[in-house]
C-alpha cells in the first residue's frame, strides 16, 4: 500500500482481439489482425500470472463493493481479473503504522483476513484460496482465481512470535516487515530518522521464525540497512513484493538501487515491479513528493491528521487541480529491463500495487484487465515467450517453492 493511495481510478475491460483497419481501403479487402496483439492476449490466459501486491481488501475496508461482477471503483474485480488472465493476486493485508500507536494491529489484520475469506467462500466458482504454488496452479486448472495473502506491516506481529504462527496458520504468505513507520521490527525507508539501524533484536528473531515456518520476507518499504541486515541473517530467498527500480527515481529509498538489485539476484530473490506511476519516473515522482510536501505543510498548519475528512477534502481537491504526471507501460518494461540487465531473467516479477496507489497507474496498464498490454510492451522489446512466462509468474512461485522447502529442511532439523 503506497502512502500516496487516495483515490481510485477506474478503465475498460482490455479487448480480447485487437483488429486494426487499413485506412481508406476497400471494403472487399479483410482487415489487418495484429498478431503479436492477439497472441499477447491468448499468453495472458495460458501462462500463470502472478501479482504479489493488491489492496484489495484495504480498498473494500474503506467501501464496500461486489467484486464479483464489475466494480465502479478501484482496479479489481473479477470479470476485469479475467479478462487481463490474472491468476493469483496477492491479497495485501495492509496495516496502518497508525496501528501502532493505538494498538489493535493483530484485530485488523484478522479483519482483512476474515474478509480475503469471504470471497472464496461467497464465490466459490470464481475466487479460491492458496497457500502453495501448487494451490495456485491447481485453481488455475479448474478456472478459478486463486487468492494468496501477503500483511504489509508486521505491527500485527506485534512482540510476540506466536502471533507470527497464527498468521501463518491463517494463510499469510509474505510479510512486508514495515510500512511507513519503524515498526518492533525495523526500520522504514519512509521514517524521518530510523530507530534500529536497521532490524531490531526483535526483527532478527522475526526473520529466523519466517524461515522456520515458509512465510516470504518481503523488504518492500525497509531501509537499506534493513536490506543488508535480512539478506545476511536470512536462510531463504527474499522478495521485494512492489518496488521498482531506484535508478529512475535518483535519491528515492522506497525503490531499490542497482546494488541491492544485484544482491537480491545474487541471493535467488525476486523484486516485483510497482506500477505507481511515481515509483516509474522521476518526473512522476518529483511532482508527487511536491504534493505531499504541501499536503504535509496544510495539515500542520491546520492541526489535522491524515485520515480526518478536511484533510482528504483538501488531498482531492489539490489532486484535481494538480493531477498526477502519468507514466506509461514501457516504463514499467524499461524497470523490467534494468532488473534483467542487473541480475538476470530469473529474479523479476510482478508487483502491481493496484487498489494501493490512488489513481496512478501508467497509461496502458490502468487495472487488472491491462496485463496482456504489457506482455505485448515485453513480446515488442524482444523477450522470448519462455522469460515473459517467467516474468509474469514462475519467478514467483520458484521462490515461494523454495522457501516452502528451505522451512521444511529447517522444521526437520
């Protein structure tokens, strides 16, 4: 969940075959089928497409919608899940930093949990639960789309290690150690100044616990110290569920530099291209930080917090005035691009931040029905079908594999 999630945007169902006219001809002649169009759409349904990052549940928390059947607001639903062939979208269950200081974390994460739940229990023909690769390939034998749990926060772990077993027992596959704070765990790349120098005494009895019982470590949101710290104590494969790439965006700690990149590769981890538009382009993220440097300065001056109603009034009504620079699909190829040149074809993946980042995804990749837009940016750029198979999901579930296997090893010991 980006800190920047505000609005939510809405666009089409991506056409199932994209058929363009020869201008001014005749009628007796057929029109020109775009075939590297049509043959990004039928990939889009065959191979497996994972998305590691969806604020689904923090979206519906805030207002309800039937996302089994198209939605007004926000970026999923189901018939736009299908039509993008979208197979295994990461449930975030976001919780606020907010959480900390009131306490109540472990409650609302059960919450969104309960609610991840209900869907698959509303609509069993369209939505199943997953707590494997091999759950996520099985649905998608049967035609359903699999629902996979990732906490994005680990304040609902809160001190106490058999909180950490009960969200696993509960399905959380990932955990994003923090969010925009330092949390008990570590330290924030958003935070002012950090608290641990990277992972608390608590953190490294965290990473050691995510190891021995096959929950991913997601350092999305960390600090670069933080980084280091999980990757040198960490038994497993880690992953970066939504970030980009820090060349693009020069100064920027939320996405990872060319350095970390390698690392990660280096340690059989995936990083999972956000789709925010600021996380895409410096230009994007200039104007954003902009923004929320006024929004910052209207709040104090007001003596308003964050989520209070004047406060939103007055984000949207600054937005409107001052929308955000988009990016385009081809950013998030060129982020694609740069972690393949880095660190190899095996360790990028697919990080959407969807329903998390307010309206702000790139032009051609709007929501969950766009996908087949980016396999044909990556089909253009020259990737075989074997590297986009492994870009849209096997790099994924290797991973998820390996830590599932890594616990088994460490609980047999």
């Amino acid at each position: 969940m980006s800190t920047t999630a505000i609005s939510k945007h809405t666009a089409s169902v991506a056409l199932v075959l994209v058929v363009i006219l020869a201008g001014c001809r005749g009628a007796e002649e057929p029109p020109v089928i775009d075939e590297r169009a049509a043959r990004s759409e039928q990939l889009a349904q065959e191979l497996v497409i994972v998305d590691t990052h969806v604020d689904v549940p923090y979206r519906l928390m805030e207002e309800m919608e039937d996302i089994s059947v198209r939605t007004e607001g926000g970026d999923f639903d189901y018939p736009r899940a299908v039509a993008g062939g979208l197979d295994a979208p990461f449930m975030s269950i976001y919780v606020p930093a907010s959480y900390q200081e009131t306490d109540g974390a472990r409650q609302y994460a059960d919450q969104l949990i309960d609610l991840v739940e209900s869907f698959s229990r509303d609509w069993p023909d369209k939505f199943a639960p997953a707590m494997s690769p091999a759950d996520v390939r099985e649905n998608k034998s049967r035609g359903l789309i699999s629902l996979p749990m990732g906490m994005e926060n680990g304040a609902p772990i809160e001190d106490d290690l058999e909180n950490l077993r009960h969200f696993h027992e509960r399905g959380i596959r990932y955990i994003t150690l923090t969010h925009g704070e330092n949390n008990q765990i570590c330290d924030s790349s958003y935070a002012d100044e950090g608290k641990w120098g990277g992972l608390s005494p608590f953190g490294r009895e965290v990473v050691a616990e995510m190891n021995r019982l096959g929950i991913m470590i997601d350092i999305s949101h960390v600090t670069d110290e933080t980084f280091y710290q999980v990757l040198e104590q960490s038994q497993a494969p880690v992953i970066a569920s939504h970030s980009s790439c820090r060349r693009y965006t020069p100064g920027w700690e939320r996405n990872m530099d060319d350095e970390m990149i390698q690392r990660l590769g280096e340690q059989g981890g995936v990083i999972h291209i956000n789709f925010g538009s600021a996380f895409l382009t410096e230009e994007s993220y200039l104007h954003s930080e902009e923004m929320w440097k006024v929004v910052d300065e209207y709040l104090e001056a007001n003596g308003l917090e964050w989520e209070s109603e004047e406060a939103v009034e007055f984000i949207e009504a600054y937005r409107k005035e001052n929308p955000p620079i988009l990016a385009d699909v081809a950013d998030v190829a060129h982020h694609i691009d740069h972690v393949v040149e880095l660190a190899g074809i095996d360790h990028v993946g697919l990080g959407s931040d969807f329903d998390g980042v307010g309206g702000t995804t790139p032009t051609g990749l709007r929501d969950v029905s766009y996908y087949p837009s980016l396999i044909r940016e990556l089909l253009d750029s020259g990737y075989s079908e074997a590297e986009i198979r492994k870009i849209c999901g096997e790099n994924t579930l290797r991973v998820w594999a390996e830590v599932e296997q890594i616990a088994a090893d460490l609980q047999a010991d």
